[in-house]
C-alpha cells in the first residue's frame, strides 16, 4: 500500500534522529564540559539531558544502505516541522505540521515510484498536482511521520531503542565550526556511533555518526530558533483518505 511505503520510508530516514534523541527527562546539565575529568558515560549523559531541554531543533543528514535518504527537518516541541525528505533514484517528499495537522507533499517521481509506477503512479501524480496531503496522522500506518514532527514524541519514542555499550572517550575536534568532544559506542546490531557534543556553552549534541549497513551521518542544527508555521491554503490541500483511495484504485 501507498500509506506503508511512505511510513516505512519516513522511519528509515529517523534512524539517526533516533539515536540521538534517546534522552531522559532530566532538565539541562551544566553549560560547560570538563572532558578531562568526566567519564564517557557522564559526557553523553549532558548531551542527551541538554538535548531533552531543546525546543526545537534542525536535523540534517544522510544514511547510507541499499537507498541512500537525505533528511532536513527542523522540529519542535509544539508538534511544528518544516523539510524534506529525499531519495535518490526515487523522489522527495516535503513535511510540514503546524501543531495541529501534518501535511505531506511527495513530488511526482516519488509518487510514480512509491505507487508502483506505470498508471498508478501517473494518476497519483496527477490527483495530487501539488497539493499537500492532509490527514496522515489519523492512519495508524503513518504514525512515523506524526512522531517526526513532534521533538518530545521522538524522545519519548525512542528511549529504549537509543540504548548502546562499550562507551569510550574519543576526541576533540570541530562541527560546523563549534568546539566538540566524541563520545563511542556501539548498538545492539554491533554498529560504532560517534556522537560530538559541544564543549562550550550547554553541551548539545552537534553531530551523530553511524557506521554499518544503515550507518551515516546527522548534524543538529538551530537548536531552540523558533518555529512559525502556517497550515497551506484549502485550495493546496487534499484529504489523505481520499487520496488514498483514488491513488490506489486501478
């Protein structure tokens, strides 16, 4: 189905977002790192509180496997998102939630690939013409991409899964131009990650590798700017019911 090809696609590109966002509760830790006496495990503990306390923030990044995806999605606590989501060979998709409703925007190559091709994927193209899809969060299917537009939904649904061994100190180095220091681990799946956390100011996570079949890479950016987003006109929008049903009929 067209619903559970865009779901599936939208967590695989999560994956990252997901291992970074494996936070507590707790409020934010100190605003400056002593990477000489703090142990591994205290240095991702910050950056995972730090990060619990943002209020929004933008993810950019790619991950490698069989389908390579780019994502460049900014997110924040009220439900609000902006960005895209791209495949290569296969499309791109633009999401957008304004707190209330998630908006869903494939463009034609995505829709003629991810609904099969040929006809079907002409007439979906054609049925959308540009239009945002309204509605998805109301399909259990595609829950993935409500979670994706909500910063505190990605913590709390992802606590459990975040968990990694074998944590050691790495190094000092720069992301984006801001101090850091990494800190290694490795997950269930036996995959290195690498998260650099900021060493001056509150101790974010700034950049998470990965390495493995669907390893890559993921900075976080604009962390706590303001979100302002506005639902699309009436005429922009389709109801994802609706869509579904004609995209999918022969």
């Amino acid at each position: 189905m067209l619903s559970k090809r865009l779901a599936s696609t939208a967590a695989i590109c999560l994956l990252l977002a997901a291992g970074a966002t494996a936070c507590g509760d707790d409020k934010a830790s100190p605003a400056k790192l002593d990477t000489a006496k703090l142990s591994a495990e205290e240095i991702q503990k910050q950056a995972k509180d730090a990060l619990a306390g943002a209020t929004s923030v933008k993810v950019v990044g790619t991950i490698g496997g069989a389908e390579k995806m780019t994502l460049d999605l900014a997110v924040d606590t009220q439900g609000q998102c902006k960005g895209t989501i791209t495949m290569p060979g296969t499309g791109k998709f633009e999401l957008l939630g304004d707190g209330k409703q998630v908006y869903l925007k494939p463009d034609a190559e995505f829709l003629t690939n991810v609904a099969g091709g040929g006809a079907d994927g002409a007439k979906a193209a054609e049925l959308l013409k540009g239009r945002y899809i309204a509605g998805v969060q109301d399909d259990p299917e595609m829950k993935e991409l409500t979670t994706a537009c909500n910063l505190k939904e990605l913590t709390r649904s992802f606590v459990e899964d975040g968990k990694s061994t074998d944590l050691t100190k790495g190094s000092a180095g720069t992301v984006n131009g801001a101090k850091t220091f990494s800190v290694k681990s490795k997950n269930s799946s036996g995959d290195e990650i690498v998260l650099h956390v900021a060493t001056e100011g509150t101790p974010y996570p700034l950049r998470l590798e990965k390495t493995g079949k669907d390893g890559g890479q993921a900075d976080f950016t604009e962390i706590n700017k303001p979100l302002t987003i506005q639902a699309p006109p009436a005429d922009q929008i389709i109801d994802y019911s609706m869509f579904k049903d004609q995209a999918t009929t022969a």
